[in-house]
C-alpha cells in the first residue's frame, strides 16, 4: 500500500506527509476564491467571452474540489482529524455532488490493486489507445452535457433506491469513480446553499449558469484527461514506476486541466498520504536519488492525448 517506503527512508517521508490544518485551509480558500473571482469577471464585464472564462474556471475548481475531497479522503488535507472530514465532505465533496466516503472506500481498494484485475479504474483506463474519431465522441458528450446529466441523472435515480437496497448500495460504490456517491441530501443541502450566495451576490440564474453548467461540461472533460493521464496506456503491473504516470504541467495546464499538483499522480501512488502541496517536492527527491529515469513521466498532456489516440485518425 506504500511503495515509496521501498525508495524512501522514513526520515525523507516524514516532512513530506506532514499535514497542516493552515495548507489545508487555504487550498481550500484558495479554490473558492477562484471560483468567485471567474463569477466577478462576468458580473463586471458581462459577454460571451467572459461567460466562457467563468464557465472554464470553474468547472477547473470543481475538479480542484474533487481533489480536495480526494486527499482528505485519504486524511492528508487537514491535520485535525474532525476538520478533514467534515471539509473533505460538505465543503469539497458535496458542493459537486460527491461522496467522500464512498469513494474512500472504492479510492483505497484502487490503491490497492493498481492496474490489475482487482483495480476498481480499470474501467478508465483499459479503452486506450483508441482512435481520434472516439476520443472526440467523448469529448463531445463532455463538453455538451451528455456525459454529467447522464450521471447525474443515475445518481438521482439510484438515491432514491437506496434505502434497503443491497444492490443500489453496491452500486453507489461504482459511481464513486466519478467522485459520485448515492445519497443526494448534502448535495441539496450545499448546492441551496451555493444558490443563495449566487442570487444574492449575483442574480437568480446564476447557479445554473456558473455551477450547474461547469459541473456537468468543463468538469467533465478535465475529469476525463485526468483520469487519461494518470494511468491509460501504463504497465500492467505492480511496478509503482510503471503502472502510473506523472505529467509535467505548465502554468495555463495547471490553471484549467491539473490544479492542485494532481499531475504528480505517480508520487501520490508512491505515498499516498503525502498532501498535495508537497508531491512536487516529492517528485524532485525522487529524481535527485537517481530513480528519474525508471519513473513513467509525459513532457505534457499533449502528448499523453496523442498516445491515447488522438494520432490515430481512423475510425
């Protein structure tokens, strides 16, 4: 469950998993106030272009929550134990229709079985390499809302299941792949909650424009690149080296596709209760111990979409 402790001694671990209630606190304060600061951008000079930039932003921060919720899920966002969980779930995971303990529990089993039969992603990774023609069908059903309000609407469905349902509660945990889950009262809750704050601040269609509209699009396809890079095309193996892939970001693939160091997915398979703020810190002792070279790392996303197909224009 931890290769890095292979590679690292305890010593050179420790500082690096240190959490802190401070870090964990800003991150968080840091992707609301992006979020906020995309919606002020279109309430001062409202048109179509800043419309799309808020709409991009946001749905890049609704993935920042996503990851978010996906540290503290492995207890690495906030030091306090009771404020990572109740962070991690109502003020990251909620918000975007996400269960936290659902996908911990669905999470760790991916950790524990990476790229093998046992892996719960499988499912996200063994479609690659496939054509250019297929990875533009899926963008498309990203980007025009096809993918979110089919998932949305199964979450909704399977909610109201749940009660007293083995299967719909097994269900539930698939859906956490997509950092979903099957109970729907703390996503009302949050989501009146960030109605409110919208209409109050801005006006009463807000939250389907700048909250609904990002959550079930833009969020949708970063999610997806994401989950491209992080383990398409990769070893199937139990090498940490090799059943996992890092991908270098700059600063523009950092604002809109890979907040929050998420690239360095590699590390974070490495020791995964190490916080995110520290697993570029992470990756640079990794390469000055000399393990650069055995470690699986694309120079951009670019180049990750183009192996997964999008060189190949067949159909």
């Amino acid at each position: 469950m931890t290769p890095g402790k292979t590679y690292l001694t305890s010593e050179e671990i420790r500082p690096l998993a240190r959490r802190s209630d401070v870090m964990g606190g800003l991150m968080i304060l840091h992707c609301y106030g992006m979020i906020a600061l995309a919606v002020a951008f279109y309430s001062i000079w409202p048109n179509p272009i800043s419309f799309l930039v808020a709409v991009v932003v946001v749905g890049s921060r609704q993935l920042g929550l996503a990851i978010l919720m996906h540290d503290a899920a492995h207890r690495a966002l906030f030091r306090t134990g009771w404020v990572n969980e109740f962070a991690g779930m109502w003020i990251c995971g909620n918000p975007i229709l996400a269960d936290m303990a659902a996908y911990r529990h669905y999470h760790l089993t991916h950790h524990r079985f990476t790229q093998s039969d046992k892996d719960p992603d499988l499912s996200l990774s063994q479609p690659f390499p496939t054509t250019r023609a297929s990875l533009i069908r899926k963008f498309l059903r990203d980007l025009t809302g096809r993918t979110g309000f089919r998932q949305i609407s199964a979450q909704i469905a399977l909610s109201l299941k749940l009660a007293g349902d083995a299967d719909a509660v097994e269900e539930a945990a698939k859906q956490a792949q997509a950092f979903k889950g099957g109970g729907l009262r703390g996503a009302l809750l949050t989501n009146l909650v960030i109605f409110a704050l919208m209409w109050v601040f801005g006006a009463w269609w807000y939250w389907f424009a700048f909250w609904l509209l990002p959550l079930i699009t833009w969020f949708q396809l970063v999610l997806r690149i994401r989950n491209i890079a992080e383990h398409a095309l990769t070893e199937f193996s139990d090498d940490p080296f090799r059943n996992v892939r890092t991908t270098k970001a700059n600063w523009l693939a950092r604002a809109i596709v890979a907040p929050y160091w998420v690239n360095y997915h590699l590390e974070h398979h490495m020791v995964m209760h190490v916080p995110c703020w520290n697993l570029k810190k992470m990756h640079d002792l990794l390469v000055k111990k000399g393990l650069g070279g055995r470690m699986n790392v694309a120079p951009n996303y670019r180049s990750v979409l183009s192996a997964a197909g999008w060189k190949n224009g067949t159909a």
